[in-house]
C-alpha cells in the first residue's frame, strides 16, 4: 500500500513537515545573543550606532533561540562566502561576529524593534 500524502506528512517530525520544509539550510552572521529578548534590540541600536554601523545599514536584524538564549542575526545570505565576507567587513568595522546556518526549518523571526 502507497502511503497517502496525509500519512507521510504525519510520520515526519514537525520539522520536516509542511512550511518548516520551505525554509532550507539559511547562512546568517551573528552579531549579538542574549538571554532576554526583548534586550536585543537594545543590542542591534548599539551595533547600527557605533563603527559597525556603514556595515549594518540596509539590514534588518532576525533573532532565533539558541537553548536558554537568543541569536541576533543579519541575513539570510545566499551561500557561506557572502555570510563570511560580511563576517569580514564587520571585523574591518571592529565588531566580532561569525556565521551562523540554521537547520531547515529552523524559526527566524525578525526583530522588531522600538
């Protein structure tokens, strides 16, 4: 017996299933984390108001959970060598920050801040 489409949606764990599979692996930059997440769009002000700020412009910033704290993320980027030239930039800029993929399916929201 073929299996309905109703049944295979049903047998794969939710991350696989339905919209959480339109949302592949995802190449983001960390910029920032922390355990509230309101405080990250503190963050993300502080990052866009200092020298990393020309770098920044132009990007709206995601957050995703990571255990009991939260990413601050900019992207998504095409591929792992466009994240990891603005990985570079940043740096030129004197901020520290690092690639970061998202599983597929993976929530990312955008933060919205004040």
């Amino acid at each position: 017996k073929t299996a309905t489409t109703e049944e295979t949606a049903k047998a794969r764990p939710e991350s696989e299933s339905g919209a959480a599979r339109a949302a592949g692996e995802r190449y983001w930059v960390q910029v920032a984390g922390g355990a509230n997440k309101g405080d990250l769009d503190r963050a993300w002000n502080k990052l866009k108001d200092g020298p990393a700020g020309s770098v920044l412009a132009g990007h709206t910033p995601s957050t995703t959970p990571l255990k009991t704290t939260n990413r601050l993320l900019v992207g998504p980027f095409a591929d792992t060598s466009e994240a990891q030239a603005f990985v570079n930039k940043l740096a030129g800029a004197g901020t520290s920050s690092f690639l970061f993929k998202s599983a597929p399916g993976q929530k990312v929201d955008r933060l919205h801040g004040p």
